[in-house]
C-alpha cells in the first residue's frame, strides 16, 4: 500500500504517466514540469520610467501660482545654475530651457531664470511636471487620455496664453520646432 501511494504521489508530481512508465520500463525518465525549471524572460525589457507613482493626468486652467501651490514648490534658495533635473529637490522648481527636454532625462540642466525655458516642479511626492504656456486646442487636448501632440512655450506669447501642466511620466518624446520664428516645445503624450 505504502509503495502505491508513494509511486502515485511521484506521479503527480513529476508529470504523471510518463514517470510511472518510465519506471516499468527500468529507466528513470522522471523529469520536473518545464514551468518549474525554466523561467523565461522578456523579449524586451520594460521601458525606464521615473519614480512618479500615479502622478496625476495633468492640469490645465489655473494660473501659475494656483499650478505651484497645487504641487508644494517654490523655487530653491540659491542658485540652481548648472544643477540637473536630478538634484532639484521635493517641493522645489526651476527652469529648463526647451532644447535641454528633448532628451527627457535626469541630466538636463536646469536654471533660476526662465531664459525662454518652461518650469520643470517637483513635487512634495517626488513626481516631475512640466509646467508651460499652450493655446485653446493644446489645452483640450491634454484633458483627453491620448491627446494629439501638445505645443509649449515658456513664457505667453500669441494665442498661447494658458498655463498647464503633465507630469513627465506622460511624455514619450519630445522635440523642438519653430513656429511662425518662435521656438516651442512639442511633446508627445500617452
């Protein structure tokens, strides 16, 4: 009785059948599941993506203070010259001129002065936001899950008049353009 249960447990777990022909046969063809040896990994790792757990979808229609009393930032006591996206602090914001975003990156410099750049704020939870000046269209485009691409400046000029802001965990890429001799920033947003 002891030798039915135990060949019968050994079945079950080492691929039924085949183990207990194996064994009237004289060979061991006992072998784990392939589930439990070998562990494949993915064709592609996952893409890098900042420690911004669940940053909120974005905010358009408020002004540049109400948006840097929303996130808890103010400007860092100092310089921030030469500093990176990196070492800006919690609660704390700066500038970062358009060229330096296309590489979306912890490396991009940041200033204290706007210089034609768009405010970068991090947040007391640690998340990033681009913070900048778009026009009607752009605005209503980032209040939808999969907006179109969305057009930045740093400062209001023309129809780009309303403050808004994304957290960079929606930004997929990012380039600069001219536009009527003007330089913008255009993000791609997921």
């Amino acid at each position: 009785m002891k030798t039915l249960l135990f060949t019968a447990s050994a079945a079950a777990l080492f691929g039924g059948l085949g183990f207990v022909a194996g064994q009237r046969r004289g060979r061991q063809t006992a072998r784990a599941p392939d589930i439990l040896v070998r562990k494949e990994r993915p064709s592609h790792p996952a893409p890098y993506t900042p420690h911004e757990p669940q940053a909120p979808a974005g905010a358009v229609g408020m002004t540049l203070a109400q948006l840097r009393e929303l996130h808890g930032v103010t400007m860092p006591p100092g310089s921030v010259r030469g500093d990176t996206i990196a070492q800006l602090g919690r609660g704390r914001y700066a500038y970062a001129p358009l060229g330096g975003l296309v590489a979306l990156n912890s490396e991009t410099v940041i200033t204290a002065g706007s210089g034609g750049g768009v405010e970068v704020h991090r947040d007391t939870a640690g998340n990033l936001h681009l913070v900048g000046y778009v026009d009607a269209a752009t605005a209503n485009a980032l209040r939808q899950p999969n907006p179109a691409p969305c057009v930045w400046v740093g400062q209001p000029t023309g129809g780009r008049t309303q403050v808004a802001s994304i957290p960079f965990t929606r930004i997929q890429r990012a380039e600069v353009r001219s536009d009527r001799g003007l330089r913008v920033l255009v993000t791609y947003v997921a």
